[in-house]
C-alpha cells in the first residue's frame, strides 16, 4: 500500500536584528512552502524565502507573511518598531558675527557630541559657537542612546569675512600707567574710548591720574562688518611712602613720622641694622653719623613705594664763641648789648659780668639761654670802662673770662 505524506502549510517565522540597525533579516521556520509572500509593514515585499530588509525611517510596523504549499496556506504576522537616534541640526548665524547658534533636532537620543571643524567639541545639546577665522567648517552631530546606538549628520558652514576686536593690554592699577594695544583681525580704522579720551591709533599710553573704576572701549570695523569690544577696569589708591622726621633737641632721639596715614603695612630702615613695622616709629641712634632711611609701604592692593632719605645724627651745638669786646648802648641798634653767641644749648652754663673790683653786676645760669647785658646794675646805667666777664659750664668742659670796653 503506498503511503502518502499529509500537505501542510505553516507560516511562522522569526527575526533577526542588530538593536542598533534598521536592517532585519526574515525566516520561516518551516521553509517548504512553495510559495512566499512577505509583506513588510511600510508597503515593501518580498517573495523570497529568507528576506532581508532595511527600514528607512523609525516607527511600528506589523510583518506579515503569508504561505501556500499546494491547496494549504497559512498567514502569520509579527509587530516590529524602531526607535532609533536620527541625527538632525540647522544652525542660525548672522551677518559679520563668528558666532553660530547650533539647534539639535535629533530624535530619540539622550547624549549629543559635536565636532565643529576646528578642532573643538562640545556636549551641549543646542550650543553657541564662535569662530576666530572666516572660511569652510565641517560640523558633525553624533547623536547617541543609552543603548549606544548612535547616528550621525555632517554639515559643512561658511563664515564670511568679519571683524574680530581684540585688545591687549597692560596696565599697572597701582600707579595708573597703561598701555593699549589694538590686536584685531581684518580692520581698516580703529576708535578708541578710554575714560573720558578718544583715540584713533593702534596703540595708546595712558596714565590714569587717580584712583577709580574707568571704561574701557575699542570700535573696529572694515566698511562693511563693525565690532565693538568693552571692558572695565580699576585702578588702586597707591600708598605715599614719603616721611618727615624730628630729632629731639640735646639727643640722639628721632621721631619719624609717615605722611600717608591710611590702612597700610609699614617697614622702617633705620641704617643701623634695625628696623620697625610702626607706623609712627621713635628710634635712639647710638652713634653720630650720616644715615640712608629707608620707608616701604604696601596697601591691601599689592600697591607700593617705597623712599629714602639721608639723616645726619651729628653734635653741632659746640661751635666757636662769639663774645664782643666793645659795646656801645646808645641805641642805634648796633653793640648796644654784650652777648655770647655759640652756647651749646645742651648744656647748662654761668655767665656773670663783674667791675675792677669783682662786684658782680650780671648774671644768668641755666640750658640754653641767651646772654644780653644792656650795661645796667639794678636799673641804672653805668659808666664807661672797662669789665670783666666769667664764662664757665657746669660740666667743667668750658671756662672763659675776657674784658669788656663800654663805651657811651
């Protein structure tokens, strides 16, 4: 008896993709039919019996496929849906700007990184670019998912001709002096606005007269493209480092005194190898001699002078005696008194005047006084002749007698 196997048909089937591709390839599990019919859900077929095929956009589709194997067939069907990065950008520049504003449009990513054609990257998703130079620029959009599937849009820009306002500059803000430098691309006039001046060279010095916060401004331009550039800065209160200082009379006691009286640092040098951080110092000298003073300051700014001045520590108060030795008390206003000029006011002295006989018709004692005999005795004049002075100091260093011609 002859056996006959029973006819069939059976339209299952499986898929195979790349989670990252929108290329899937189709077969059926049971590859006998004679007949293939594969409808693939965005209106392309196929009648092969291992098919595969790429989808040009994301979405859901519904895969079909129908099989015949004599009188018998059998349709089955399967969803199928991508949602894969799509990588799209336009991007907004105006004229004689380098700057570009970049708008991502991607879909289905979660991360973008751009390449902009000079070397630079960003991972901003929308970001605003300035170039430094005209000229051609690849851009390149690489949008990714957190699977890693990635897609990519490569886009080529041009950036016309434009002007690019640069200043360099270098400014002391402690003593106001500044020098400006135009360092633009592309310019035929330059403008310059500082403070309350205006320039038109590519280079200014400029000596700021006092503390405070100034404008600073360069206009550029080429005819056609214009660019402006502003900044502000500010300029420090420098220190005066200048000093005066006083010598005690009949020592070596010195008081120096700052003429700058706000908040600084303060560093003396005396030239005797010791210093001070007072503001208002008081130093002793030991020995008599010439010295360079130096005074340093420094505010909260980093700011500061510093000046030197030369101080003479000396004993100049012993000096020759100017004693007369005539006086004429007529009052015309010349000799009309005995005086010692020369008396060290340091020191403590005694001067009497006497007649023939040694009666003492003068005296005065004491530190720094002045000696002025009118040629009286207790109000009365006296006659003319000669007298007698005595001059002596209380430390035994000075004794000086001599005669004294009054003459009416």
């Amino acid at each position: 008896k002859q056996f006959k196997p029973k006819v069939f048909a059976s339209a299952d089937f499986n898929l195979q993709r790349d989670p990252c591709s929108a290329s899937v390839s189709f077969k059926p599990d049971f590859p006998y039919s004679s007949e293939f019919n594969w409808q693939f859900g965005d209106g392309a077929t196929a009648s092969s019996i291992k098919p595969e095929h790429q989808y040009s956009s994301n979405g859901q589709y519904q895969v079909q496929l129908n099989v015949k194997q004599g009188e018998c067939t059998d349709t089955v069907s399967q969803p199928l849906e991508f949602f894969l990065p799509k990588a799209e950008f336009d991007y907004v520049q105006e004229e004689c700007n380098p700057k570009v504003q970049f708008n991502n449009q991607s879909l289905y990513q979660d991360t973008s990184l751009w390449a902009l054609g000079t070397g630079d990257s960003i991972t901003l998703n929308s970001p605003e670019y300035t170039y430094q130079d005209s000229g051609q620029y690849q851009v390149t959009l690489i949008a990714k998912n957190d699977t890693g599937c990635r897609d990519v849009q490569d886009t080529t820009i041009q950036i016309p001709p434009f002007v690019n306002t640069k200043i360099d500059q270098n400014i002391d803000r402690c003593t106001g002096k500044a020098e400006f430098t135009d360092k633009s691309k592309r310019t035929t006039y330059t403008q310059w606005s500082i403070g309350n001046d205006t320039f038109d060279v590519d280079q200014v010095n400029y000596q700021f007269d006092s503390a405070g916060v100034y404008n600073i401004g360069l206009t550029t331009g080429n005819g056609e493209c214009q660019d402006q550039l502003s900044d502000t800065i500010q300029i420090f209160e420098k220190p005066d480092a200048s000093f005066t200082f006083k010598r005690t009379r009949c020592s070596n006691l010195v008081d120096f005194e700052s003429i700058d009286s706000s908040d600084i640092k303060h560093q003396w040098i005396f030239g005797d190898s010791r210093e001070s951080d007072q503001a208002n110092p008081r130093h002793i000298y030991y020995l008599t001699k010439d010295y360079n003073v130096t005074h340093a300051v420094e505010n909260q700014y980093d700011c500061k002078d510093t000046v030197e001045q030369s101080l003479s520590v000396t004993n100049d108060f012993d000096k020759e005696l100017q004693i007369p030795n005539v006086i004429t008390p007529n009052g015309d206003g010349k000799n009309d008194y005995f005086t010692v000029k020369g008396l060290n006011p340091c020191k403590e002295y005694e001067v009497k005047v006497m007649n023939r006989w040694g009666q003492e018709l003068y005296y005065i004692s004491g530190q720094n006084i002045e000696v002025k005999w009118d040629a009286t005795s207790d109000g009365r004049n006296l006659s003319e002749g000669t007298y007698y002075y005595l001059i002596n100091d209380r430390e035994g260093d000075l004794s000086r007698k001599g005669v004294v011609h009054l003459i009416r």
